[in-house]
C-alpha cells in the first residue's frame, strides 16, 4: 500500500515568504461586504449633502439650469434670509412642536400597547402586532385621503358629534384644530414601530430578575420603574432618536392634509424646502435643508447624552 505524500517545493530562493496577515485579509473581506452600502450611501446621502451644502451658499435660481455660470457665491446670505423671514421661524417652531408633543405620545402608546402584548395577550400576539403594525406599512396617501373624509366639515366624526348633540368644527380648516390631527396622524402612524422596538427589549429583559424582585416583595409599579425601563434605556434611546428624527423631517402629513394650512398652522421646515424648490429658489431651498439636518444632528446628540446606558 503506497502511502500519500504531500510536500512543498523547496524556498531555494533564500528570501523568505511573507504571508499576507490576517488583520488585513479581514479587513478586505470587509470592505468587499460593504461596499454595496458604501456606493449607495455616497451616491444618494453623502454626495447630494455635499452639494446641498455648496448650494446653500449660491444664488441659484431654476433660471440658472440653462446657464450655471451665471450662479454667484453668495456666502451664509441665504441662511441670513432664512432667518430673516417670519414664515420660516414660524415652520422651525411647528417642526419642534412635531417633535415635543409627537415623540412622547408615540413612544407611550407604544410601550403601553408592548406592556399588554408582553404580559396578558400572549396568545394573540401576532394577530394584535400585526393589526397595531398595519398603519407603518399602509400607503399613505389613502391614509391621508381617509383623514381628510372624516375630519372635514360634513365628514365621519362631525357626524357622530352631531347624533350625540354637539356640533363639531371644521378640523382641518381651523388653525386651533389643524395641528392637533395633523399630529395625531403621525402618532397612528408610526406608534406601531414604537410597539414592536419595545415589545422586542422587554422580551429581553431577565425574567429571573424580575421573579426575584417580585419574592423581594416588589410591587408592578417598583419592578417597573427600577428593573424594565433601565434596562430598556438602549430601546428607549433608539426609539428616541428614530421618531425624532421623523417629526424633524415630517412632510407627508401636512402636505397630504391641509398642504401647511390653514394660514401655514401646520407647515413644518421639510414642506417649506418643497416648496422653496418648486419655485426654483435652490439656494435658499438647499439652506433649509441644511438647517434641518443641524437641528436633526444636534437633537440626537442631545438625546444621546440624555439616554445612553450608566453603569
């Protein structure tokens, strides 16, 4: 029985062979993995930045199209007209009341709605999840057309305001009603993704943690404020930062309802931009979106400092 040799050929040479090491060859695996994400992150986030950025500090115009070398650098003029007009400080004010009154109240639905799904409607999770989740994933634009057929004059909910005797307003006519359901819009919205984040981190948390608080003698309420929500500070952070980060760019509510009205009452900074770009002022529309992407980088920095995990 012949028996398998295996050999190398000799290093005659006297230079030893250097092996790749492995540190790089991971790294080149890596980079060939992210590449994908890489080109499309460039193409249509970094670069169109970039050039937002440099066009905030020109005078461009739709005009300028045919000829841009007609385009001048105008330096922070743009951001000075910006602050200058009354209409934008009014959007940057409605844009953060998005935020103030729309964070909190999605984030508490969703985690009210998690609780019950985590602990007393286990065996009809998923049909719950799924009919809570339904509005993420519905179009829109036939939520929004929905909206509109009952809340406005002689629509569903003044009808049944009627049969019990009350006389509703015009909601989305009225600067006093506009923004409220405008806000509840996106609170129906997008309260399910909230559910789910926080229906995933309490599915987390230890139960043996919570089993022996409970023997401790700890009630619902203490389990609840010194075990689940610190270790649901990473979800709580994520949540934060993603609804944030929605209601700073909020556009398809108050375009598809009442298009920034009555009066602008419900015009954040996002549907300002579209409509500085539809009337081709570029430069001061490019400015706006500037502004917003500072308002966005610097609330979750903020938010991160506020609700980042202490040991």
């Amino acid at each position: 029985m012949t028996a398998l040799r295996t050999s190398t050929a000799p290093n005659t040479s006297g230079v030893p062979r250097k092996r790749r090491p492995r540190g790089v060859r991971t790294s080149v695996i890596a980079w060939i993995f992210l590449a994908p994400f890489a080109i499309v992150f460039l193409t249509y986030t970094a670069i169109p930045a970039l050039a937002a950025i440099g066009f905030s500090l020109t005078d461009l115009q739709g005009r300028d199209l045919r000829n841009p070398f007609n385009v001048d650098f105008i330096a922070i003029d743009n951001y000075v007209r910006l602050f200058a007009d009354a209409r934008f400080i009014r959007d940057i004010g409605n844009t953060l009341l998005f935020v103030v009154v729309g964070v909190p109240l999605t984030m508490a639905l969703g985690f009210a709605l998690a609780l019950a799904l985590n602990s007393g409607i286990r065996r009809l999770r998923g049909v719950f999840r799924t009919i809570f989740f339904a509005p993420v994933v519905t179009n829109i634009v036939a939520i929004a057309l929905i909206w509109q057929y009952a809340f406005n004059n002689d629509g569903t909910v003044n009808n049944v305001l009627a049969n019990l005797g009350f006389a509703g307003p015009n909601w989305l006519d009225d600067t006093n009603t506009a923004m409220p359901i405008v806000i509840l819009l996106g609170i129906w919205r997008n309260f399910g993704t909230a559910m789910l984040l926080f229906l995933a981190g309490l599915q987390a948390v230890p139960e043996d943690v919570q089993e022996a608080a409970a023997l401790d003698g700890a009630g619902w309420w203490s389990r609840l404020w010194h075990i689940t929500l610190p270790l649901l500070l990473p979800t709580i952070l994520l949540i934060s930062v993603l609804l944030t980060v929605f209601y700073l760019q909020v556009f398809d509510e108050p375009y598809l309802l009442t298009d920034g009205g009555p009066l602008g009452s419900t015009e954040s900074v996002a549907l300002y931009t579209y409509k500085q770009f539809g009337f081709g002022n570029y430069g001061i529309s490019s400015a706006a979106s500037v502004v917003t992407l500072v308002l966005v980088a610097v609330v979750s920095v903020v938010q991160f400092r506020l609700l980042r995990p202490r040991t």
